[in-house]
C-alpha cells in the first residue's frame, strides 16, 4: 500500500495553526468536508501531564484493600480548553519500570512531582499532537501498582479493563496511590485503541475478549491468544520454566513482598506435566472472541519462535467466525516490533487505523487489502483478505522412498513404515539440512521439484499413527520450503533486523522525552532451506488433550498435531518436504525416555491449506522441473537458542 514518510521536520504550533486557518479561508468547502487525516496542530510540549490511580475492585494481594493501578497520561491541553474530548491510545504493560520496551528499552521517567517526564516509544510524541491521549498504564503488580502479576489471568486484564472503565465514566480513580481525592476523565470522549508488543498485547486481546464497552479497536504485535499455548503444545513443555518465573521477572520489589500466594498458585495449579487446568482456561481468550466488540489490527513475526504464529492462527480464526473487523501484517522476522522492521510505512498505516477507528475519519483503510505480507527482505505484498479466497485444505501423504527415512510426499496413500529415534541433541535445522540423507533421528518426507509456485495460507494439521518403544515420546512435525533463498535471518540476535545508530523523529521532542530512534535494517542470511511451520505435541495427549497419559510400548497411537500458521509461496524449482521427528531442540523439551517411534506411512497424513486446494499442489506437482544443483547439507539459519524467552 502507498505510504507517506512523517518524519524529522516539523513546523512550530502557531505556524501550523497559521497554515490551518489560511487553508480553511482558501477553500470554504474544506471547512465543513469530513477530516481524512489527524494533524499536528496541538503543542506536545505544553501537553498535560498527570498521574491517576484507578481502583480494580479486585484485592489480588490479600491486604484488605481494593488494588489501585497507575495510569500515567499526555494529552493535548488545548482541546479541553476549547470545551472538545479526545480519544485514547493505551498500552497496558507489565514493563515500564523492569525491563523497558521498544528496541532501544525504554523506561518511564518521572519527575519530582511524580509526573511522567518520558513516555516509551513514539505514541505520545506522535499522536498526541493530532489530538489523541496517550494512556501508559501499569499492570497490578508492577512499578507504582498495587496488586499482584497473575500472568494474564484476572488480575492482569481486570487492571487494565478497569482503565477503559474510567475512561468512560463507570470506576474510581485517585489523584493518589493512596488518597481520597477522585479524579474524572473529563477530557475523553472515551473511545479507546489498545496497542502493545507481546504481553502488551496479549493484554489487548485478553480486555478485549471481556467484550468491555469504549474499547473500539486493539493493536495487538506479537501477542499470546493463550498462556497455555506459550508454554505448552498439546502437552509438550516449550520452557523449562512456568509463570511463575515470568511474574517474578517483573513484579515490583512490593509485589514479591506480598504476593506469595499468587506466586504459589501459578505452581501449583501449572504442573510442568502439561495437563489443562482451570489456571489455563482463565487465560485463554480464544472461546471469549465471540464478545469481542473491537476491530483488531494484529502483526505478528512468521518466524517468532518466542510468541509463535499458532497464537495468531487461533485467534483470527475465532475473530473471523464472529465477524470481527480484521487486519493484518506477517513479516518475515522474529519477536520484532513493526517499528524496527518497516518503520514509515507502519506510523502511516497506524496513523490511519487510528483516524478511522477513534476519529471515524473516512480515510479508505478499511476498504485496502486486508493482509500485507512480507515476502522477501522488505518486499511486500497484499491479499484482500486472508486467507485468500480459493484457500482449501489438501491432505498429502509421505510414502517410503528408496532409502531409509527419506520417503516421497504426493496425494496417493503410501505404505510401509518409517523409523526415527528421538535424539535431543538436534533441532529442525538439523533435520532440514539433512532432509535428502538417512540419519536416524528423523523421517522426511519431499515432493518432487515444483514446476509452479506453490501458495501455502493458514494453519496446517499432521495426523500421525505410530509405535512407540517408551512410555514417554514426543512428536514434531515441520514443512519445509527446500531451495535457495535470501531470507531474514530471524535467528540470529535482532531476529531478522540490525540496529544502527541513525535516529529518525516521529514527533516533537522535550528535553525529558525525545522522540528521535535508531534505524533498522534488514538483517538477512542466504539459505538452501525455510522453514515454514512447525508444531510439537506430547504424544501422550492422543487419547486426551488435557491430561497426559503414559505410552504402551508396541502398542501404536494415533495423534494430531497442530502446525502455526503461515503464509508462504514455495516457488517453482524448489521442493515442500514434511519431516516428522522427536525432540525439536530449543523448542520443545525432550521426554523422559529416548524412544524409538516407527510410523505407519498408511496411516500418516499432512493437511496443508492451499491456495487453490488439492488442485493447486497437483497442478505444481505435475511434469517435470529441474532443481538447484546441491550437493551435501544444506545450509539455513542458526538454531535457535533462547532458555528464557520474555513475551
């Protein structure tokens, strides 16, 4: 889509008011025309600047008191003053004093007032100028916050739900942590867009799945749909360690004083064995879309390895059979913000999404393409919706080939069997580098060379029937795009981006608060192999997906495993490979055994979302096409290496 650079120059307050006026004198009709775009007429520096703490009505520690949370503000002082409201921009973040946000770790700061001096990030310096608040909310439990961290659970979305409730006139809010003195939000219209990277966003989708009223749309970046889904899949731990860990990592000094039972039941009623429990379901947001009032603009990594892409498949499928207003960015990065991976195009396109949801402006975004996606380093590409139309499901099947463990996938049923032996010490780089040789600890499975590009859209399943030699297994099936390529290098640390020491300004600075950040640029890697989805599952799920069971030796089970989501076109001249194997390194912790799985290639199937369905991969399966000469592994990113990862 067009995009228009907003950045470094800018006109002081009365000329830009002078501009304004003049214009207005110039073409009379202008004046009464509906605005297509907020501008920078208001002063960031003579901005408001305040503090309120808002009462939850929850008592998350155990004190006696209902828990207070603190909400910093930067709003425009003009507008209140001419008797006008103005529409809210929050981010509910359990990192404002901890560990920063945004590329650079930004923290707030505060002065001897106690009034925030530097918000993080560009919003305020941004937005606020055209006539929005900016909300910074701290979560329970952290920085100048009363409460507990739950990690996503009550207290964590009723703390800042109850933000959106003040801002339209239905909670209490304090002048003080501790005081009396009420303070209103006189100043807003109380229409409010939640935006935030990981938990921050998480954040959004869990206030927006309590269907609360104001909340008109949700940025959510890098976002968790489900908890459980962070740490597990299908009963496979993705961490070693619980929420509990992650509450501590950001608990303020007070909170760990007092929250002790909370921390206990995030033990307790987490079990590292992967059973479901009640502590889940409280923090999964995927069966409450159905109350989602706001539109939802969601950008996610194709290769975040940390909140991984089922996250974001779940979740727009659920918003989607609701009807929600949707859109959305894949990139081809990691745990990256848009900020640091397409920066003019994404303050452009969040500035519209803005105008049109809290402005009503009628600036044509809600009728571009619904999804950009990216398809090489900083080349895009749109689909009016997405999945795009024409997408269906075709169920392909690995046959044996004329070595071991390296076998055919086409549409026809195979037979016979393939055996691997589950070897922790390797990832799927390893298993893809070695895609064409017999190794033991892994079963693949590749097309022929394709004679056309090859759409893959949405959210894949491998169902898999096999025989385990231990108790315990378990199971991770990947695709493959095997070819050369120059892709971002999503592995390597920046997650596909470099940082350099450039600045760019989005807004008028202050002494305190600069809105001026360091450029990006595409890091990438040249590789033989992508991959493109993956997903792992605690084989001992197959007969119940919330409690593990132990294996019978020799006796064969069959399970389903749910691949994340992704949008990627294999093009002419590469293979699709399924490769099915154990321990997934990095990614997936390995079982108490070291089994032996032997699978039923009659019996095993990978139902893949094509655009253009089963006809598409036959058309593109057909004839004959001539592959990039390789010889010995090929090459791809860098395993991954992450023993905690922080949403």
């Amino acid at each position: 889509m067009p995009t228009r650079t907003r950045f470094t120059i800018w006109r002081p307050f009365a000329t830009a008011a002078i501009i304004t006026l003049v214009a207005a004198f110039l073409t009379p009709a202008a004046a009464h025309a509906t605005p297509r775009e907020s501008l920078p007429r208001y002063s960031y520096d003579n901005a408001v600047r305040e503090a309120v703490w808002v009462d939850t009505r929850l008592d998350g520690d155990g004190d006696g008191r209902t828990d207070r949370v603190a909400v910093d503000i930067v709003r425009p002082r003009e507008p209140a003053a001419r008797g006008r409201k103005v529409p809210v921009i929050m981010d509910a973040s359990p990192y404002y004093s901890c560990c920063g946000r945004g590329n650079e770790s930004q923290r707030k700061a505060y002065d001897a007032q106690g009034h925030v001096v530097q918000m993080p990030l560009f919003y305020d310096n941004y937005f606020v100028p055209r006539g929005y608040a900016f909300v910074a909310v701290d979560l329970a439990g952290t920085n100048r916050s009363d409460g507990c961290v739950d990690v996503g659970g009550r207290s964590d979305i009723l703390s800042a739900k109850a933000v959106v409730d003040w801002l339209n006139g239905r909670a209490t809010a304090y002048t003080t942590r501790t005081g009396t003195t009420t303070a209103a939000a006189g100043w807003t219209n109380g229409r409010t867009g939640m935006i935030g990277k990981s938990w921050d966003g998480t954040i959004a989708n869990g206030v927006a799945a309590t269907g609360v009223k104001g909340l008109r749309t949700i940025v959510p970046i890098s976002a968790i749909s489900s908890w459980y889904d962070y740490y597990f899949q299908q009963g496979a731990p993705l961490y070693d360690s619980g929420p509990d860990w992650l509450s501590d990592y950001v608990d303020s000094p007070d909170a760990r004083a007092r929250c002790a039972a909370v921390q206990r039941r995030l033990v307790e009623e987490a079990p590292r064995t992967g059973d479901l429990t009640g502590l889940w379901s409280e923090r999964d947001y995927v069966p409450d879309a159905g109350k989602v009032r706001a539109s939802v603009f969601l950008v996610h990594g194709l290769q975040d390895l940390n909140v991984r892409m089922k996250h974001v498949g779940q979740w727009w499928d659920a918003l989607a059979e609701h009807g929600v207003e949707r859109k959305i960015w894949l990139s081809q990065t990691g745990h990256v913000d848009p900020f640091d991976f397409r920066r003019a195009a994404w303050v452009d396109t969040l500035h519209r999404w803005f105008d049109h949801e809290l402005l009503g402006y009628d600036n044509g975004i809600d009728r571009e393409p619904m999804a950009d996606i990216e398809r090489h380093p900083d080349q895009w590409a749109t689909s009016k919706v997405w999945p795009p139309k024409g997408t269906r499901t075709a169920t392909l099947r690995p046959a044996a080939g004329d070595r071991p463990g390296v076998g055919t996938l086409g549409l026809h049923r195979g037979e016979g069997t393939a055996t691997f032996t589950d070897d922790p010490a390797l990832s799927e780089t390893d298993w893809a580098a070695a895609v064409d040789t017999p190794t033991p600890a892994k079963a693949g499975f590749t097309t022929a060379p394709l004679t056309r590009d090859l759409r893959l859209s949405g959210s894949s399943r491998v169902t898999v029937t096999a025989t385990p030699s231990t108790p315990t297994a378990h199971l991770s099936a990947v695709l493959v795009d095997l070819g050369p390529d120059t892709i971002r290098d999503y592995a390597a640390s920046g997650e596909g981006v470099t940082t350099l020491t450039d600045r760019t300004c989005w807004g008028p600075s202050t002494a305190g608060d600069s809105a001026c950040f360091k450029e990006t640029r595409a890091r990438t890697a040249d590789v033989g192999y992508t991959v493109l989805s993956r997903g792992w599952a605690d084989a001992g799920t197959h007969a119940d997906a919330g409690r593990g069971v132990p294996l019978t030796p020799g006796k064969a089970f069959t399970i389903t495993v749910d691949l994340a989501a992704t949008d990627h076109v294999v093009p002419a001249g590469h293979r699709l490979a399924l490769i099915v194997a154990g321990t997934d390194k990095d990614l997936v912790d390995p079982p108490a055994d070291t089994p032996t799985l032997t699978l039923d290639l009659s019996r095993t199937t990978a139902h893949v979302p094509f655009v253009g369905g089963v006809g598409a991969f036959a058309a593109a399966t057909a004839g004959t096409a001539t592959a990039a000469a390789h010889s010995g592994p090929l090459d791809g990113v860098a395993a991954a290496t992450h023993p905690h990862r922080v949403p």
